[in-house]
C-alpha cells in the first residue's frame, strides 16, 4: 500500500497530480482534432469522408494501444510508457500538422492514438493501484480535469486562429506544455506501479468481462451524442450552423460540472449506485432533447443528459478496474478496447442508419443504449450479489 492509500482523507500527491494532467493533456489533443479538421481539409483539398478518417484512425490507434500497453507497462513501468505515450502522441500532432499528403496526416492521428492511449490506460491503471479502495474518487477527478482540458481544446483553437499563429500553433502549444510539466516532474516516482516482468496469464474474471460490457455502452452514449449533437441541432433543431456548434458547448459543460461534482459522490456513493442513478437521469433528459421540439427545450434536455452521462465512464472503469487487483495494467488496457470500440462504431452506427431512415429517427439508438446498459448493470451486479453491498469506493 503506497502513501496516497493511507491515512484518513484522499491524499493526492505529486504523481496523482501528474497523472491528472497527463490525462487532460491527452483529453485536450484528442477534443482539438474535431475543430482542426476543417482547417486540415482546406489545406489538404479533402472530402469530409477523407476528413472523418483521421477520427477513425485514432480510434483505430486506441485498439492498438488496448491490446499492448499492458505488456509495455510490465516490460518497462508505467512512468515510461506514460511520458513514452505522451511524447508520441505529440509527435504524431506534430506529424499532422506538417503533413503534405492525405496519406501522412491520417498516420499522424493513427500515431496521435496509439501512443496516446498507451498514456491513457497507464493513467487508470496508476491511479488504481495508488489510490485503491478510493480509485473512484481518483478517476472522477481525473476526468474532470480531462472535461475542463475537453473545453479548451476548441477555444485554443479558435483562438490561436483568430490571433493569427494558425491552427498547428495549437498542437505545438500542447507539446511545449508537455515538455514544460516533464521538466518540472523529473524526479517524480510512479511507486506502487506492477513489478517489470513478465505479464501474468491469468484470465480476467467473469464480472470485469460483465462490467466491461457496461463500460462500452456507456461509452457509446458518450459519444454518439457528442459526435451528432451539432448536426441533429442543425438538421432537426433548426439552428443555424455557427449556432449548433456552439451549443453542442451546454452538454460539454455540463459533463464538466457533473464530473467536478463526481469525486465527491463517489468518495460517499458505491460506484454501481451512481452508474445506475446517472442513467436515470442521461434518459429523461435525452428524450426532452430529443423529441421536444423547441429550440431552448433541447438544450436544457442536452444539458441534463451530459449531467447524466459525466459520470457514466470514471464510475464503470472503477468497477471494472476494481474486479482485478494487482492486474490493474491488464485490466485497464482492455477498458481501452471496449472505448475504443464505442467510438469507432457508435457514431458510425447512427450515422448508417440516419442514412437510411432520418438524423431525427436514428437518434433512437442513443435512449436504446441507455436503457440496454442500465439492463446489463442490473445484470453484472446481479451476477455478485455482494458487490452491491460494498462500501463506497469499490
């Protein structure tokens, strides 16, 4: 049991601290990859199907990195592959912004995803193994930090545009920072991290597969909204282009707020009661944004939704992560994999079948993932009668 598990109180150390920013570093090059694509299709003369495969790569990248990452943690500690994965992911950034061709820039974000991820599943599984019993509270605050880098990342670039350094000034901003927040945590100790070795091959147990599940899920609802919401907004709502964008902004914010307010409850509310209550409310407040057909409506049922949603993704990995001590490596490479698979078929899913029917009716997907999610967490938890009974924090 390392230091930040002791004592009365969360304690959040320097390497907590690092492993926060790492993710919200990640966060924020991950959310400016959607504003910088218009920009990228401009210089490069790309169609928007061209356009969408740089998302499409980098999710592709997640699924590498889920299926490696554990191996390179064991083989070479998590603080390698955590500074490893974060350099990487800023040369692939800087790799798309200079890139002459199609083909190179969508290398860059397959780069930009694979090593980032690498940061990503070294992140949950650091902040699992330091923090325990208390890692919900530790994910939550970590994703907050990650909402607020989400928020930035579309204002630093506008910004940077608007005052004239240009759109791949916004990625080699994020690479200095990188290097800053390296050169100030030189010294820092990832203790607590897995022995280097060989991995172990025990299988991960039936109820992290269960959970895993949940996990997907939820992170498809995540996504399948966010990916559509400026489009529905437009094609459906009635707003106008500028305004759509700039309201998909109240479901941002409001994921933010519920994550700021998320560790907070999980330090005080088990982790499978918050998952079960945040469905609750990501329902109600879908269907008013989705069938009410008044523009200030919407929103407020957007809003409501992403306070519903904010806490979907740090409570499942939690209890995902949870069902495996001392195979937190493992555990959360493979929680990479369920969200890599979210993102790479759910927006696509609603898309194919907007295609064929309409954006208004392929929305139904979403409330259909909700309320299968809130049947398969009925059902993991079912399955373990006494993990509805722990105390908060598991």
């Amino acid at each position: 049991m390392t230091a930040a598990q002791v004592g009365p109180g969360f304690g959040r150390d320097r390497a907590t601290w690092i492993t926060y920013l790492l993710l919200g570093y990640f966060a924020f090059l991950l959310n400016a990859l959607g504003p910088l694509l218009p920009f990228l299709r401009e210089k490069l003369g790309l169609t928007y199907a061209q356009a969408s495969l740089h998302t499409s790569a980098f999710a592709v990248g997640s699924l590498i990195a889920s299926v490696s990452a554990d191996r390179l943690g064991r083989r070479f500690g998590a603080g390698a592959v955590l500074w490893g994965g974060a350099a990487g992911m800023a040369a692939g950034g800087v790799l798309l912004a200079v890139a002459p061709t199609f083909l190179l820039s969508v290398l860059g974000a397959l780069v930009m995803g694979t090593l980032g991820s690498l940061t990503l599943v070294q992140v949950s599984a650091v902040l699992a193994r330091r923090h325990g019993e208390r890692r919900p509270q530790a994910f939550a605050e970590a994703n907050a930090v990650a909402s607020v880098c989400s928020v930035m990342a579309p204002l630093a670039v506008g910004g940077a545009v608007a005052a004239g350094l240009g759109w791949p000034g916004v990625l080699g901003f994020a690479a200095g920072v990188l290097a800053l927040l390296a050169a100030v945590s030189r010294r820092v100790s990832f203790r607590g991290e897995a022995g280097v070795g060989a991995p172990s091959r025990e299988a991960l147990p039936a109820r992290y597969w269960r959970r895993w599940a949940v996990l997907l899920l939820v992170v498809a609802v995540e996504f399948g909204v966010a990916f559509w919401a400026a489009d529905f907004l437009q094609g459906v709502g009635g707003f106008g282009r500028a305004a759509a964008a700039t309201a998909v902004s109240a479901f941002l914010l409001a994921m933010l707020l519920g994550r700021l307010a998320g560790g907070a409850l999980l330090a005080r509310v088990p982790a499978g009661r918050v998952v079960g209550l945040s469905l609750l409310v990501a329902l109600p407040g879908f269907l008013v944004y989705w069938l009410v057909p008044v523009g200030a409506v919407r929103m407020v049922g957007l809003f409501v939704t992403g306070l519903g949603v904010a806490n979907l993704y740090p409570a499942m990995l939690s209890l995902a992560v949870g069902t495996a001590p001392g195979r937190e490596d493992v555990a959360s490479a493979r929680a990479a994999l369920a969200s890599g698979l979210a993102i790479l078929l759910a927006p696509f899913a609603l898309g194919a079948l907007a295609d064929v029917s309409s954006l208004f009716q392929a929305q139904v997907v979403v409330p259909a993932l909700l309320i299968l999610a809130g049947v398969a967490l009925g059902w993991a938890e079912r399955r373990e009668p006494r993990e509805g009974r722990v105390r908060p924090g598991s």
